[in-house]
C-alpha cells in the first residue's frame, strides 16, 4: 500500500492460507522476464533473496528462500523461508525440507511482524517515547497495549505506544499505567520512595502528565485496549 503523505505505509499481511508468503508477479503479464524468472527458480528450487518491506524504504531481509507455487492464474508465487542449514547440508528427503521450512517460515513472519509492528508504531509517535520525549532510537520500543499473547494484541499501530526502555519496562510491570484520556499513573509503590533525581524525574516526575499522542488521529491509542489495560493496573495498586 502507498504511504499518505509522509505517514509509514501499511504493508499487506503477506500470508497466504497455507501459511507461506504470497509474492506478486510484476505487473500483469505472467510471460515477462523477472516473472519468469520465479518461473525457474520454482522449476529448480534456486535459493534467494526476499526483501520484505516494513515500512516506506525498511526492509527485513530473508535468506534463504523458495519458490514453492507459481501460478499465472492469481500473478502470485508463493514463497517460503528456509534453514540456512540447507545451504551446506541438505534434507534427505523432500518432506523433511517442506517441514523444515513450513517451521522456518512461520518463524520468520512472526519476527517480521513484530519488526513491522515496531517500524508503524515508532514511526506514528516520530520516533520519540510518548511520555517523556526521548528521540533516542535504540532506546525506544514499541510497547504493547493489550499484549501479543493476547489474540487480540494484534500488531497494529493503535495497539501499540511509542515508550523508552524504561517506560516499556515500568508499563508491563504495573510501575506506570496510562489511563483511556493518556494521563500517566505511576504506582504508589513508586511514588512511595525517594532515591535520586532518575527516580524522581524519569518516573515519578511524569505522574499526572500526558502522554504526546501521534499527529494523526487514526494513529491513536485504542481508548477500549487503554481503559482495560489501565482497570489492570488499578486492581494491582
């Protein structure tokens, strides 16, 4: 999908039912040469690389990989993900590489969709912790609301908020909670003790304050995943 403006582009789930990533021929004639080119790597099983977009020029590089379906019918080939283990010793038999990869590939998408889940959220709140401003990139995280184990914690930018390590930290622990209006709580654990300016400034100092909300409405915090992570954080006060 196109980005609007200079917001990230939302990307597809590239799954197809049976697991695999679906891989769209170039344009509509299946006959050209980069088409058929999957065409052969299909016939032959030659391993490449398969940069899988994140975001507006972010990839995730995935190596090795196959083409295991071409069909001119739908323009799309199927691609799954193998063991880089293939490259040096190879499977005996050809359901022991289908296993291995079908495994291979669903690992790989659930590390691509938590690093897309990281690149749409991050790039909502322009790359700076909700709460206290830091611009820092390494020390930011994409913080789940309701959390991935959960099957709605789906990686969705409206599930997620922009924290530093810090405050990812203290959120999933119950230190800090952030209420549907996104004012920030901190326990009464915390605001209780008095050891130092980190202590007061980089936790306690927030208490009461709001978190800076993303330029764009649609990219706002779920208000419904808010209030029942935040009655959560109040039964554990």
């Amino acid at each position: 999908m196109k980005p609007r403006g200079k917001r990230v582009a939302r990307y597809d789930d590239a799954l197809m039912d049976d697991g695999y990533f679906s891989y769209a021929f170039q344009g509509t004639d299946p006959g050209i040469r980069d088409n058929q080119a999957l065409r052969e790597a299909w016939q032959d099983q030659s391993p490449f690389l398969y940069f899988y977009a994140l975001a507006v020029g972010v990839y995730d590089i995935l190596f090795p990989c196959y083409v295991n379906t071409w069909d001119s019918g739908t323009l799309t080939c199927g691609v799954s993900v193998g063991s880089p283990n293939e490259l040096s010793v190879p499977c005996d038999t050809r359901s022991a590489k289908a296993i291995d990869r079908r495994y291979t590939t669903v690992e790989a998408k659930a590390r691509l969709h938590q690093a897309e889940f990281r690149e749409l959220v991050l790039g909502a709140y322009d790359r700076r912790c909700a709460i206290s401003g830091l611009p820092l990139l390494p020390l930011l995280e994409a913080a789940h609301i309701i959390p991935d184990r959960d099957e709605r914690g789906r990686p969705d930018v409206r599930n997620g908020i922009c924290l530093s390590t810090l405050h990812h930290a203290a959120y999933d622990r119950d230190l800090l909670g952030i209420d549907p209006d996104g004012v920030v709580h901190i326990a009464e654990v915390v605001l209780g003790q008095h050891d130092g300016p980190t202590l007061e400034k980089a936790l306690k100092g927030f208490h009461g304050a709001k978190i800076r909300l993303p330029r764009h409405g649609d990219d706002w915090p779920d208000r419904d995943f808010l209030a029942e992570r935040f009655e959560g954080f109040v039964r554990r006060l």
